[in-house]
C-alpha cells in the first residue's frame, strides 16, 4: 500500500481538492505523479475529464488507471528517464497537474521543459512544491537535526529541494509565467516536524519570526507558457509573521475597537469615524507588547485637508518627540482628544518590538537614564525654585530694608528739623537769657543805688 493513500475522499487532500477546483469540467488532463488516483477519479466521475497518468509506483498507479484513458505505470512512469514522454508526444492537455512531484526528481527542470510542450496554447500547469526553508526545518537545523520523515517537508523519498528564490529561479529558466502563486501558512508548531520556538534561544526566535516566507509551508502556482520567454512573477501577499494587528479604541470604549493588520515598519492605520457618534478621543494601542514606537504621527481629515494631531498622554516614556517607549507596563495606549468634527483619522509609526533579552537589556537602559534625566531634570527644576524663592525672599528683604531705611531717612530729617527747631529755641532763649541778664544787672545796679541812697538818708537822719 502506498504511503500516500489517503483514500479517495479529495476533501482529505488540501492539494487536490486545490487542482479539482481550478479545472474545467470536460478538459483534457496530464497528471504526473497521480498516486492511487484521488484526483483522477473525481477529475473522471464529476468533472467528465479526460485524464492521462504518469505512476512509478505500479501497484498505486494500477489503482489509478481505471480512471485514466492513458496510464503509464511502472518504470515507464519514471519521471527521470524520459520515457514517459514518448508515450504523449504529441498530444495537447488542457491542464498538467504536477502535484508535490518536484522534489521526488533529480532532474526537476528537464521535465518542466518536456510538460510545456505538451500544453495548449491556452493551457495550464498546476503546480504544487514544498518549502524546504520553512522556519520548522530551521528550527530543526539550530539544533543540528534533520529528521527525514515519512510525510511532509523532509519526506524520505524527497530528493530535490526549492525554496521561494529557487522555485521562480527555475520557473524563469523553463519560460513559464506564475498566473497566480498561492502560499499555504503554517506555524512551526503545526506541522510535521513537532518543533517550535522555544527549541532555540530568543534571539534565534526572533530572527526566524521576522523572516520572509518562514511560513510558506506549500506553494500552489498556476502555469502558463510564455512566448516571451520570461517569467513573470506575482508576489505573494504579505506573510503573517511581517505584521501583527494594531487596534483603536473610539472614546475608549472596547465596544468600538477598531483593528487592522499593519507591517511592523511603516506601519499606518486609517478610520473612519463616520460610523462612529460624538467621537471625542480615540485610544490607540500600536502594538500590545513591550517595543519601542518611532515616529508616531496622527492627522484628522476634515474633508479638504488633514490637520496633525498630538497626544494628550501615553502609558509608556516618551523619548523625544513622537516617539514611545513601552517597556514594563500594564497598558500600551496612546490618547488622543477629537476637539474636531473630522470624517477620519490616519496614524503612521514605526514598531521595534522588544523581544530579545538584548532589547529588554536595552530597553531597561534607555529607561534609566530616562528617568535618571528626569530624575536630573526634576533635581533642576527643584533647584532652580529654590533659587528663585532665594531671589524673591532677597528682593523682599530688600525692599523691606530700603522701606526702612526711608523709614530711619524720613525720622532723621524730622530729628533734624527738630533739632534745627531745638536750636532756634536755644539761640531765642539764649537771647531773651542774655536780655534778661542784662536787665537784672541793670536791676541790681539800680537796687544797689537806691540801696546806697536808702543807706546814706538813714544816716544823715540818725
């Protein structure tokens, strides 16, 4: 029994049921690599296809062949010796379906070469390849293993391996155009491999999740031929481990959140606040854990042109302008008050999240000498208060003391005035002394005449 029976339910396949629903019914179809036929027998019953296989293993692929109008089984089913291509030369599909067959071959390129050939103008090939640079086998190599495994990613018979660069390498080399490339998204927890993140150190982590294309499990691609001879790739859409989702409290109500996805760098977030009544704050959460947020601007659309916007707090440090540091804290919110009717809002930033013990290390350096330059800055401010209490209770003092100083200056012009007034009653009364001396002598010398004449009389009458 083959190991890739797993019963003919196509619901049970990712891969097939992916092929089954991009062809039409009634085409004409190569399936190389068709296993015990789960593709073929629904391609056949319900979509009335013509189906041509290409088996190696004969006992799978004799399975398969009662649903096949050509089965090339066996060793003439060798994908590698060409033969294969012998019996079809000639013919013309609508669809080649090479369905995680690649990586069993030696020489995957020489029969992408030969297939193209067999298309129609219009046709398509339907491609599926493993990824073998999934963060699962990194994660495994870190730790010096590679375990090959009956399935999946390092299934035991693989013997060709792609990763995102060398699958489009060698789509360019066999001129076919990607019409659509489609990536499955596994975690490293998820698959096969029974490994995750905290198999290797943070750092090794970190790295790993912030890589491109580390979660490609599975790349699907639509084919066709291009007579241009160059290959015209569309990019994938953005891997899940580039972003993370940001989201928006309106009047910080958890009942009118609004969440986008956003790339850690350039990241930018737009609302519409239209839906929103009586918006007066919006509370954004730019990312909810510990990182370092860079160049965080806002603007408020008020119909004809946006109007910046500034915060009026946040829950982490602010280092400089429009930046934020979110390490050690409850909550990761930036406010903003609306004191306007806008229709939207737009924030733009940049994410560095603090996942490594170097970056908390970093982190916890960055806050102390923030807060030691706070801590300075208070000190400061502290002492340049005190200086100025110093300088108005000096002001005070002295004009207290010229007060009193025009105060003793006033007393002693009075002292002064006194004193002249003192003086002039002296000098008068010094005068009226010297007047009334000059009397009394006058006086005296008088009573001393009368006194002599008193005293002669008496004696001329005695």
């Amino acid at each position: 029994m083959s190991k890739y029976d797993f019963g003919y339910e196509i619901k049970n396949n990712q891969t097939n049921e992916w092929a089954f629903e991009n062809i039409r019914p009634g085409s004409k179809v190569l399936e190389l690599g068709a296993a015990t036929g789960v593709l073929t027998k629904h391609l056949y019953e319900d979509k009335c296809c013509n189906v041509d296989i290409i088996e190696l293993d004969a006992e799978a692929g004799a399975q398969a062949a009662r649903y096949a109008q050509t089965a090339i089984i066996g060793e003439s089913g060798n994908l590698d010796n060409m033969e294969w291509y012998d019996c079809i030369e000639g013919k013309r599909y609508d669809y080649i379906v090479i369905l995680d067959v690649l990586e069993h071959l030696r020489n995957p390129q020489g029969v992408l070469n030969k297939v193209r050939e067999c298309l129609q103008i219009n046709g398509k090939i339907l491609l599926s390849v493993p990824n073998l640079a999934h963060n699962a086998v990194l994660l495994k190599l870190l730790n010096d293993d590679f375990p090959y495994t009956e399935l999946g990613l390092l299934d035991n018979t693989h013997v060709h391996f792609f990763t995102y660069k060398t699958l489009r390498e060698m789509l360019n080399r066999v001129a076919l155009r990607i019409d659509k490339w489609e990536t499955v998204i596994k975690a490293a927890s998820d698959t096969e491999l029974n490994t995750s993140y905290h198999d290797v150190s943070e750092m090794q982590a970190f790295l790993l999740m912030n890589r491109g294309h580390g979660m490609d499990y599975q790349y699907l691609l639509t084919l066709s031929t291009n007579k241009a001879g160059r290959n015209e790739v569309n990019e994938p859409l953005q891997h899940f481990e580039n972003t993370y989702e940001a989201h928006a409290l309106i009047n910080g109500l958890s009942e009118n959140t609004v969440t986008q996805v956003v790339p850690f760098e350039a990241a930018s977030m737009e609302i519409d606040l239209r839906k929103f009544r009586e918006v007066q704050s919006v509370r954004l959460v730019p990312y909810q854990k510990d990182a370092l947020i860079i160049g965080l601007h806002a603007w408020g659309h008020n119909g004809s042109e946006y109007v910046p916007l500034q915060y009026n707090w946040v829950t982490g440090m602010e280092i400089g302008t429009n930046n934020i540091l979110f390490h050690h804290v409850m909550a990761f919110e930036v406010n903003y008050l609306i004191e306007r009717n806008f229709s939207k809002l737009r924030f733009e930033w940049t994410c560095v999240p603090i996942l490594l013990p170097l970056g908390a290390k970093i982190a916890d350096v960055i806050m102390k000498y923030l807060f030691d330059e706070k801590q300075n800055h208070q000190a400061s401010l502290e002492a340049t208060r005190k200086a100025y209490e110093l300088c108005d209770r000096l002001n005070a003092e002295r004009e207290e003391s010229f007060q009193k100083l025009n105060e003793y200056l006033s007393m002693l012009d009075d002292a002064k005035k006194q004193l002249d007034n003192l003086r002039y009653e002296l000098n008068q009364k010094e005068k009226c002394l010297c007047a009334t001396q000059s009397e009394l002598e006058s006086a005296t010398k008088d009573i001393g005449s009368w006194l002599r004449y008193k005293w002669k009389k008496r004696g001329k009458y005695n």
